[in-house]
C-alpha cells in the first residue's frame, strides 16, 4: 500500500492541466515541489516571508497513461 497525500495541509482546488480532458482508468495524486514562479500562472498569489524558498509543494493527478491532469498547491 503507498503513501496517502496529507489531508491536513492548506491546499488550492485543483487546476486543469492540458490534458485534463484525456480520458483515465485511474487517476494517481503524486506530490513533488515545483519552481514558486507557477503559482503565478495558475492566478496564485506566493506567500512571501523569510521561509519562502524557491519552491512550493504541489498535488498532480496523473493518469495511468503518465498524463498530468490537474495541479494544486499545498501548503504542508
């Protein structure tokens, strides 16, 4: 059995991602850290403060087929 994504954390509503409208058997959430400049794309605004780093934690559904289909960002 994997990991289950922390349920406690801050998080955004996911984003559609280019191919979210690409059908998928299932759907996997993977969390990885992305550059903080993609929140900006999304519409997000950075918490700025002394611990904000070069990088935000964010949730991507990923299908089957390895196809991303929607982000969104945590704060853990």
């Amino acid at each position: 059995a994997g990991a289950a994504a922390d349920t406690t954390a801050e998080a955004t509503e996911f984003f559609p991602l280019f191919y979210s409208r690409v059908p998928a058997a299932a759907l996997h959430v993977v969390r990885l850290e992305v550059p903080r400049e993609a929140l900006a794309s999304f519409g997000v605004e950075a918490a700025d403060g002394a611990d904000a780093g070069p990088t935000v934690v964010a949730d991507v559904l990923v299908g089957n087929d390895g196809l991303a289909r929607a982000i969104r960002f945590v704060n853990p």
